[in-house]
C-alpha cells in the first residue's frame, strides 16, 4: 500500500474505519501511559485523525533520528517534539543552524494552512510559546556566550576541530598530559600555543623526551595548526567563564521544560567547530550526571542538527566515543536525537541504538540517491508498505514512522501525518530575541570573557626571568673579565689557573632552562583527570 495512492483530499466524508494491517498499526500505538502525539496514520491515500501516532515518554532516552531531504520538514519536526516535552517538563536542547528555530518562544500564528492540517489529524490546535533561553557560540550571534577552556574541551575533540591527522592527534594528548601533570591549565587558544611554542623552543626540546618521545615537527604542525585557526577567529569560543552544560536542565517556574536553543547562523561557515561543540557538550553532561537508570521520563531530551558532520572524516577513536557516550548517556536520562538527511550519514553502531525513528520524504534523481533509498528502506522493521515508493511520495510534514513501545519493542512502521507546531514556525524579531537574551539571568554570568592568570602567563613569567637572570649571569660575567684583565699579569713561566666556568654557564649548567618547565604550575597541584573523549572532569 502506497501513502500516494490516492490524495486525501478525494475523499468525502470520514474516512472508513480501519481494518486488516491498518488496524494492527493504529493499534501499535495505543499506549497507556503518557506520549508525545505525532500525528495520525495515513493509510491507502487516507488521513486517519482517531489512529493517533504517537512516542511514549519515558523512551525518549532510548535516543532517535529524524531524517530526510531538505524541505521535508525537519525542522518542523524538532519543533513539534520540543513543544511537547517542555509542555511535560522535560528541558530540551536545540542547535538552530539557519536561524529560524526561535519562533518556538513565542505563540504560532492561526491560518488557514494550520487550520487545515489540525483538522486533518484531530488535533485541537492552539497557539502556544514556551520557555526559551538563547546560545551563542563564543558570544557570536545573538545569545548567552558558551565557552569552553582548551583544558576541559581535550585533544580528542580538539584534533577533530583542528583537522589533525592521527599521529598529529596522539602527539596532541602528550601535549595536554604534558600540560596536565605540570598544572598548567590551559584556558584559552593563546595557553596551548604557548605550551606548544615552549616545547619546540631551545629551552623545551629536553621536554619531548620525557613526554613520550614527541617530535618537532610534529608540534611544528600543531602550532601551525592553532595560528591558522585563531586566524579565522576561533579565539572567542575558548576561554572562560565556562559554560555549566547543567544550564540545559532547568525547567520554568511553571513546571515546564526551559528550551536551549543555540543560534548557529552566525558560525555556520565553521560547521567541524559547531558540530564538535555540540559533542563536547555531550560528554560534559555524560561526565556530570549521576546514574538514574529508566526514569518516567528523561531529564534532557538533545537533538543534534547536521549530525552528518560530526561523524564525517572522524577518526576511529572518536567514532568510537561518540558510540560510548551515546550508548551510556541514557542510563544518566539524557536522549539524543540525530537529525541528518538519510541514515547512512550515521555509522551502524550509532544508528543501532536509535530506537525512535522519523524518516521524512528521500528523493530519488540520481543512481546515488536510489542507493540510499534502498538502505533507508532495509534499516525499518518489515512492514506491509512499499515503503520505497511511500519515502518517495510523501508530502511536506509527512513521514514513516517506528518508535520503541513502553515494553522497549519497536512499533510497527506508520506513514503518518504530522501535527502542526504550536509555537512560531519561524525566527522572532531580531529585536526581541536580543531583549530576551539580555534579560536573561544568565546573561550577566557568561556575557564577559574573563581572561586569568593561566599556562600563557606563567609560561611568559618563567621566560622572562630566566632572560633577566641570563642577563644578570651575562654582565656579571662581563664584569668579572674585566676586573681579571685589570689585573697586573702574572710573572713570566708561572702556567695559567685553569679557568673557572663563567657564572652564565654556571646559570645554564646548574639547569634553570632544561628544569623551567618542571617547576612550572607545580603550585596547582594534582594532574588534571580526563575521561571520554580526553575531555576533563570538572569539579563544580
């Protein structure tokens, strides 16, 4: 059977009452406890208002997809599922990539279109806006500035944002661990270039050796690496104050869940930096929260947008953690939704842990994209759609649905339509979106980069008094020289004193350079402690 077999708008009347496969469908669905409408099924070219599509909410942590061409209706998507969890309780974060997710802060606008389509799935639509905070990435854009230091982003993430190969990864972790076990934390781009610069300096190769063998060159390129990027203007997004990822759980004094949305427009030209953040974001809440286990419902449901770029040209090793955290993450009640245009963009031990699929309309113009169609087909459940021809035919904000039932078994495969967003199906006023960020709470807690004392300044201080005290070494040196030739010479026959080493080799010697790093930071105690993705444990 075919969603596009036969237009609903051919038919008069209410639609008969289901029967056969349909019937067995609509009854996968029916759940006792509470879930997130969806939208109604659509069978045989028919919208069924009374067969409700729906999600259970205590599965929300058992992660999902939402997939599709461009224009199917994604976004719109994201948007229906958010409205619901937050008018739930349950805080969501959001990645606004084009800037047009923030209307879901202020009520949607009634007309004929949402009129028509709320009729069309029995919904009893009303225009709502729901509890927002507003993200900068680094404080570009409108939003709170999120910020994290060098130290707690790690060099797993990192490497992926500086598009370092895997040697060049691996010698930038001896790098952090170097910088770890001497305490020097490394709080923005300007300490990891100054670590990095001593470690090839004349006075820091000795440390190579004691580090795991780490090349020059190999720095070399890390350095190079760290200049270009700074150059693009990358500086803003490290540094301090951090950001608390503990911020997305809040909820409003209502009950409802506060929706994070991070405005990304401004920074979409950098998509191997947004990406990485959003993942580095993961692993900090992995990291902070404690274990829960099943829950009635999550405490943070995340949709990662573009996801695709986070797993292109990723390195094993980051595949790897990326399918850790996603794995783990749900056990501490957080879900994740990746949101991509087809499912191969998702390595198969990710896509495997995707228990809540919507897959919006594929196209299929060319040999490539009927390849995909066919693997998007093969990873649903069998279902007695032609689900090749019904991808294919499926209308803007139409999709094929599966999610995990109460019991955590998958539902059957439902060509639904979907509901119609509440809130504003585009951008608010720019205006209003900057008096809501700047009357945030947050806003006078992260809005001013805060730049301390860290690896650049001590790094600087060393430098400079071991160049004060060479100097110190030098003119003494000079001095004393100048006293011996002063002296009346020695009688004729009598063999010279053997010469005494100068006091600036006695400087060099005794070890001020090769032992400088080795006294660095040692006033900040303890190594700094990472975990999954190198990243480092906070201590709030």
């Amino acid at each position: 059977m075919s969603v596009s077999e036969q237009p609903p708008s051919s038919h008069d009347g209410p639609p008969a009452p289901l029967a056969g496969p349909a019937a067995e469908i609509a009854a996968g669905y029916a759940f006792d406890g509470p879930a997130l409408e969806l939208g109604a099924l659509l069978w045989d070219g028919t919208c069924h208002p009374d067969a409700r599509i729906r999600v259970p909410l205590p599965v929300l942590n058992r992660h999902g997809l939402v997939a599709g061409a461009t224009g199917t209706g994604k976004t719109k998507t994201l948007q229906l599922i958010a409205e619901q969890l937050s008018a739930n309780g349950v805080p969501v974060f959001l990645a606004d990539i084009k800037g047009d997710v923030s209307g879901i802060s202020a009520p949607g606008a009634d007309g004929e279109k949402v009129r028509e389509r709320a009729g069309q799935v029995g919904q009893e639509w009303r225009a709502s806006g729901f509890p927002c905070e507003f993200y900068g990435l680094g404080g570009i854009g409108p939003g709170v500035p999120v910020r994290a230091t060098v130290t707690s982003f790690g060099p797993v993430l990192l490497s992926k944002v500086l598009q370092l190969n895997q040697t060049q990864e691996q010698s930038l972790g001896l790098i952090f661990h170097y910088a770890d076990t001497k305490g020097l934390e490394l709080v923005d781009l300007k300490d990891l270039r100054a670590v990095v610069a001593f470690l090839v300096s004349d006075t820091g190769k000795a440390e190579l050796k004691g580090i795991g063998g780490l090349s020059t060159v190999t720095a070399g390129v890390i350095l190079r690496a760290i200049t270009a990027f700074e150059q693009q203007g990358a500086s803003g997004f490290f540094g301090e104050p951090e950001f608390d990822t503990s911020e997305f759980l809040r909820t409003a004094p209502d009950g409802r869940g506060t929706v994070s949305v991070l405005e990304l427009p401004a920074v979409q030209d950098k998509p191997q930096l947004f990406s990485t953040f959003l993942m580095w974001m993961l692993a900090d809440l992995f990291h902070d929260l404690p274990e829960v286990g099943d829950l009635d419902r999550p405490k943070l449901v995340f949709f990662f947008d573009e996801a695709h770029l986070l797993f292109k040209g990723a390195s094993k090793p980051f595949l790897e953690s990326i399918t850790q955290t996603v794995r783990l993450i749900r056990s501490k009640g957080v879900g994740i939704f990746f949101v991509t245009q087809t499912p191969k963009d998702v390595p198969p031990d990710v896509l495997g842990q995707l228990g809540n699929r919507v897959q919006h309309a594929l196209r299929a113009f060319t040999p490539d994209d009927a390849k995909a169609l066919k693997a998007t087909v093969r990873t649903f459940p069998n279902s007695p759609y032609d689900l090749e021809e019904v991808l294919t035919g499926l209308g803007t904000g139409e999709a094929v649905i599966t999610v995990l039932s109460e019991k955590g078994a998958p539902t059957p495969v439902a060509a639904t339509r979907l509901r119609a967003p509440e809130s504003l199906m585009g951008p608010v006023d720019a205006a209003a979106l900057d008096a809501a960020v700047r009357a945030s709470p947050l806003y006078g807690r992260y809005a001013e980069a805060v730049d301390r004392e860290s690896a650049y300044e001590k790094l600087t201080a060393e430098q400079r008094a071991a160049e004060a005290a060479a100097l110190d070494a030098a003119a003494a040196e000079q001095a004393a020289k100048e006293a011996k030739a002063a002296e009346k010479p020695a009688k004729g026959g009598a063999r010279a004193p053997k010469e005494e080493p100068s006091l600036a080799e006695q400087v060099v010697g005794s070890g001020m350079f090769t032992s400088l790093a080795r006294s660095i930071g040692t006033q900040l105690g303890r190594e700094i402690s990472r975990s999954l993705f190198g990243t480092a444990r906070r201590r709030r």
